[in-house]
C-alpha cells in the first residue's frame, strides 16, 4: 500500500515536471515578446525620456497628467465617434448582407461571397491610397459626379465637416466584409430546426429574425462587435493615410496620438502613458462585454 | 635621364591611380543605402548615380518615400547599434536634433584630410544645413527656396491688367505685402472664375513650411533668437496667421486643408489656381508638358513682404555607418563640382552657388535666375534641438485656426507655454 502510494506520488512528481518542461518554451516566449515588453512600456510611461535628450528622471504620473491635460480628452472623443459610427454601420450592413447571402437557393451566391469579401485581401495602404484618390476635391471621381448633379466640389478629408465621415465611408467599406464573414459563418453554422419550427407555426420573415435568428445569432453577434469594436479603439492606420489626424484634430485618434508624441514629438514617455491607458481601456470594455455575454 | 623620366612617369601613373584605388577599396563589398524623398533631386540623382557604383564597385541604393514617412523611417535607424542607411540626408529642421541627439559625425577631419572647398556653397545654406555651433556636420545638398509661383499669361493679359487697374487704382505689380498679396489673390480668383491660391492646409509640415513664409514675410518669428523667448503670439504673427486662414477659406482651391504640396502642384498642372506660395523645385514638374497644362505659363518671384522660409537639405554620415570611409567617398563625389551641375541641369536646386551664374544653366531654367534673391530674403526655422517638435506644435496652433475657427490670437497666445517649453534646457540654445 505504501509502496503503492509512494510510487503513484513519483509518478505525479515526474508528470507535474513534465508539464513544466513542456510549457517553458511558451512561457519563456510569451515572456519575452509580451510581457516583456509591456512591462517596459510600463517602466517608460513613468518616466521622463524624449529620444533627442536620453532617458530623464522619473516622472512619476507626470506624463499621465500631461497627456490626460492636453489632448486625450479631444482624441478620446474622437475616437469614441469613431467607434460608434464605424461599428454600428459595420454591423448592420454586414448583418443585412450575411441574411441575403444566407436565403435558400440564392443564385450565384459564391460571386456575391468573393465579391463582397475583396476588402479584406487588400492592405489597408491601398485601400487608403485608392480612396484618396477618389476623394481627391482636383482629381477624384466623387467631385466629378457630384458635380454632374449641380453639387459643387468638396474637400472631403480637408473639411473638417466632412473628414470624420468621409473617414467612416472608408472605414465600412474595408471593413464590413470581415463582419460580414463572421455574421455569415455564424448563421450557417446555426440549427435550422428552430426556424423551422418557427415557419411551421406561422411565423413571418420578421418574427423570425427577432425572436429565433437573433437569439441565436445572439453570441456570435457579440463576438463580432467585440472584436470589431477592440480594432475601431485603435483605428490608426486608415486615419495615418488619408488624414494624418487632420484637419485640426478631427480624425485624431487616441492611437494616432500616441503615435505623434512617440514619433513627432519623440515624447516616449508621453507615447508610453497614452498607450497604456488605451490599453486599460480596451481591456475594460473587453471584461465589459464578456460579462454581458455571459449574462446572456 | 631616361631612368629618370621613366621613374617620373611611373610615379605619376602610380600617384594618379593611388587615390582612385583608395577610392575603390573603401567601397567595395559595401552597399549604400540613401533614404530620399520623391522629389526632382532626387531623380536626378538616381539618373546619374551608376558613375559612381562603376567607379568604386559598389550599388547605391535610393529608397525613395513620401516626406512625412521619413524622420519615423530615420528615428529607429539612428538609435539601433548600426545604421540601415550609410548616407543621410538631413532637414534643416532636424538639423539640431540629429546633432543633440548625437546621430551624425563631425566631418570637419574629412573636409580639412581631402580638402573640400565648402566656399562653393551659398553661406546660407552652410550656416542652415552645414554648420552647428561651428562644427561642420553636412554638406548642402539642395535648398527649398519658396516663392509665389504665379501664372504669368494670366496676370500679363492686357484684358486681365485694366480690369486689375480698374479695381487698384494702380497698375499691374507682383504683391509686395501680404495685405496686398491677400487682396489680389482672392480679387483675380474671382475675376477668372477659379481658385485665386493653391494652398497646401494638411497637418503637419505642409501646412507649417507655407503658413511660415506668412509669419517671416510679415517679420514674426517663433522666437527671438537672441533671449529664446517665444515671439508666436505678436502682433506680426497674428496678422500673418490671420491672412493665411482667410485665404485659404475665400480663395483656394477646395480641400486645401487636406491638401499637401502634391496637391498644389496637382492644382497648378491643371490650370486650376493662378497663385501659390511654394516650392520653386515645383517648377520642373510643372513645366513637364506629359502632365502639366501650363508648361511656360508659369512664373517665381519671392514672397511678399520681408523674409520667406528657407529650408534645405544637407548630406551627412550617421554616428552609427557601417562603412565612414565609403559614406564619405559618395559625399565627395556627389558633391563634386561636375556631379552637382550634371543634377542642376537635370532639374535639381543646386545649393552651390557658381551653378547660378551659369549661361547653359539659366538658359535651362531661367526661374533660376530669382533664386538668389529668394535666398537673400529669407531664413530657417530656428536650429534647436526640438524643432521638428517646434513644426508639430505650430501645426496644431494652424489646426485650431483653421478647422476648429479659434481666433488667431487666442490660438497663438495659448501656443506660448508649448513652444516655451521646447526650448527649456535646449544644449543648443546656451
């Protein structure tokens, strides 16, 4: 018996061991290219250190105090617009289309499916290079055909009425197919009996999709803009190339922004405390929304 | 006598080959990388660089990007252990940063070694990209004079004259003041029915280099240069702040705030906008009949009022090259006397001075011949450790003015403290 015991807890010893070994080399990669540098950013968000002039003393919560007194409040609200609007339009055109790619017998539904989800194979660099173009107030084709309906020509990205929204065109137009995947992939993998069972009861096209589709889709659905909603925070790389932040500060997002204190301004420090409270915030909504989810 | 003529020769063939063998050996098996930006200069380069990769067996790479990408490019590299790139080209207004930040080597050994003759150079171009606190760090590469370029069969049409004398009272003259040069450019933008300016409003430098002709030609500056304390929010820069917002809402072309100096000359190409204030080395481009609808319609004078903006470019070796004597052998050659004409005559700015007084050069680019007054008339952002800072913070005192409609004076008045701070503790500025 005791032998028996003595064996079995060497045998333990030797698989918790085993399980260490195993996961070292995860762990010590994790380590180095996550935590690692977190931390750092961490250490630098409290410190004094513009490039040009080395590393400083330390700042304590200066550079939180700075950013937070200087433009976070107007770069957060911009972002906020940002998010909203992107999401929400994302969302139900992407759901709207995923319904229509989801009828039965729909012809030619896989050249509708390639079609829509083009965007997603092109970099965002091109996509944002294309669109300039097109919006361009000398040279785009938009002012040309606004033009042929008696509008006169505008600036788009540098009119500071038009810029956010002309952003946000741009925005769901990259942007929707991915939803529009996700959405898609999540009604076909949905179980048609309730549906059917819903239609045998005399359901309409409506009743069905409030109160079968819906809750069904419900978890995906919550995926989705979770994901979606994590990637509009940090909008940076559409805003770097059709409006640089401008004009003014319009389209400055929080990500934007700590991208000029760190590589305008060389303000790493600064750079390092925007970063880390976008990263608070992003990881707030995210405990958010998986709550939420979980209550559902 | 024969012995010694023969020796003679010999030591004549082997002190002219030494050099180029020198020359030879320091290049070889060693790349060049350059970082550019996508203008004439730099095309003209490239047009002529295989001279000098044939005669030190060597490639030159350029790698040529849009301006705004190229400081964040240069950054990291300059703070790694070795550089990716073994020549720099550095803006004016990195001038004080590269050199607090210790990025780029002394080259007053090399210069004195191999004698270089920098008296080539407009003096200010070497006080604005050569020298920092009496040390030689570059060597001038080309200068951005900026200028009025102005459609010239427009304001010399007769018709276009006696209406001009029917509204001024005067006869046809190029601006002289800013006040004037406001007046006139929306007054033609109506009377020919299209944009009177082309302007460039997009955040951050394009915005910065033109609203700056406005602030030195009304006699503002940043600072005063002497106690370093900001002058942004005087009564100069008020007004030239002032006239540069009401242009660009009552005469430019549309989408000027977004607009940046490609755009402008995308707008002059077209015909579309009779003024601008910009970069003369737009005029090659615009004298390109493949794209440009006002090929020799175009004209430069200097702008209007007291002093325009300068800014230039200068070659330097980063602190941390891989190869020093390689970066400097391109230096040498790039800047020789018969390699800056061949890139003058293919349509660069030439920052020596000599090319100017040229017969076959003027003839090529007679808009040239104002160049030298341009230069006279105008300075740099000052050269402080924190000046690529100092263009970020004056464009967001432009963003507010222009887009967010802050008064010129509250916008520049709450600037003070930002560009106070810039200079605080500056090792540049003592």
């Amino acid at each position: 018996m005791t032998v028996t015991t003595t064996l079995n807890h060497q045998a333990g010893k030797r698989r918790n061991w085993a399980q260490y070994v195993f996961l070292a080399p995860t762990a010590i990669v994790l380590t180095l290219v996550v935590a690692a540098p977190l931390l750092y950013s961490v250490y630098l968000s409290f410190q004094t250190y513009i490039i040009t002039y080395g590393m400083g003393d330390f700042a304590g919560f200066g550079n939180y105090q700075s950013v937070l007194a200087d433009d976070f409040g107007s770069v957060s609200w911009v972002t906020l617009k940002l998010t909203f609007l992107c999401v929400t339009i994302e969302f139900f055109v992407a759901f709207g289309l995923a319904l229509l790619l989801n009828q039965p017998h729909l012809p030619g539904r896989q050249f509708y499916l390639i079609i829509l989800l083009t965007p997603i194979l092109m970099t965002p660099v091109a996509i944002a290079l294309m669109f300039r173009l097109m919006f361009n107030p000398s040279l785009g084709i938009v002012n040309w055909l606004i033009g042929g309906l008696g509008i006169p020509p505008q600036g788009w990205f540098g009119d500071p009425h038009l810029a956010l929204g002309t952003v946000v065109f741009v925005d769901v137009w990259t942007e929707t197919s991915m939803m529009l995947l996700m959405l898609y992939a999540g009604l076909k993998s949905m179980p048609m009996e309730p549906v059917e069972a819903a239609r045998i009861d005399g359901a309409n096209r409506f009743h069905i999709l409030r109160y079968v589709v819906w809750p069904l889709m419900r978890p995906v659905i919550m995926v989705t803009l979770l994901i979606r909603m994590i990637a509009a925070l940090k909008s940076y790389d559409l805003i770097y190339m059709l409006t640089q932040g401008g004009p003014g500060k319009e389209t400055e997002t929080i990500s934007f922004y700590a991208y000029r204190l760190g590589f305008r301004f060389l303000d790493i420090g600064q750079a390092a405390a925007v970063s880390f409270i976008l990263l608070i915030v992003v990881i707030a909504l995210t405990l958010f929304l998986l709550r939420v989810m979980r209550e559902n | 006598m024969k012995l010694g003529g023969l020796t003679t020769i010999l030591a004549l063939m082997l002190g002219t080959a030494a050099p180029a063998l020198a020359a030879g050996d320091v290049c070889k098996g060693s790349d060049i990388n350059i970082l550019m930006e996508t203008v004439p200069d730099t095309d003209a380069l490239s047009s002529i660089k295989g001279e000098f990769e044939k005669a030190h067996d060597t490639k030159v790479n350029i790698e040529a990007v849009n301006y705004s990408l190229m400081h964040e490019k240069l950054v990291p590299s300059l703070t790694a252990s070795t550089s990716s790139y073994d020549v720099l080209i550095v803006d004016s207004y990195w001038v004080g940063e590269f050199k607090t930040a210790g990025w780029i080597q002394d080259l007053d050994s090399l210069i004195a070694r191999d004698k270089v003759d920098t008296s080539v150079y407009f003096p200010s171009l070497m006080a604005l990209n050569g020298k920092v606190q009496g040390k030689t760090y570059m060597l001038p590469f080309w200068h951005y004079a900026m200028g009025i370029l102005y459609r010239k069969d427009i304001v010399e049409d007769p018709a276009f004259q006696a209406a001009y004398k029917a509204e001024f009272k005067r006869d046809w003259r190029v601006p002289a003041t800013l006040e004037e040069f406001d007046e006139v450019v929306k007054w033609s933008g109506k009377y020919k029915n299209m944009s009177g300016i082309a302007m460039a409003g997009q955040r951050s430098d394009p915005v910065v280099m033109e609203a700056t002709n406005y602030l030195f030609g009304e006699g503002g500056d940043f600072y005063d240069r002497k106690t370093w304390k900001p002058t942004i929010a005087s009564p100069e820069a008020v007004k030239a702040v002032s006239i540069y917002a009401d242009l660009i809402r009552n005469a430019a072309q549309p989408g000027a705030l977004g607009a940046n100096f490609d755009d402008v000359a995308n707008t002059l190409k077209q015909g579309k906008a009779i003024f601008a204030i910009s970069y003369l080395f737009l005029y090659p481009t615009l004298q390109d009949p493949k794209d440009s609808t006002v090929v020799d319609k175009m004209m430069f004078a200097p702008v209007p009022g007291k002093d325009s903006f300068l800014g230039a470019w200068g070659w330097a070796i980063p602190s941390n090259a891989k190869n020093t004597g390689c970066s400097w052998e391109f230096i040498k050659w790039v800047e020789s006397k018969d390699v800056a004409y061949k890139r003058a005559m293919a349509g660069g700015q030439p920052s020596q001075s000599w090319i100017y007084k040229d017969p076959a050069f003027i003839k090529k680019w007679p808009v040239m011949a104002q160049v030298g007054t341009a230069l006279d008339h105008s300075k740099g952002l000052p050269i402080m450790s924190r000046s690529t800072q100092l263009v970020e913070t004056f464009a967001e005192v432009m963003g507010s003015v222009l887009a967010d409609n802050v008064a010129p004076k509250d916008a520049l008045e709450a600037s003070e403290g930002k560009f106070g701070a810039l200079v605080k503790g500056d090792p540049l500025l003592k």
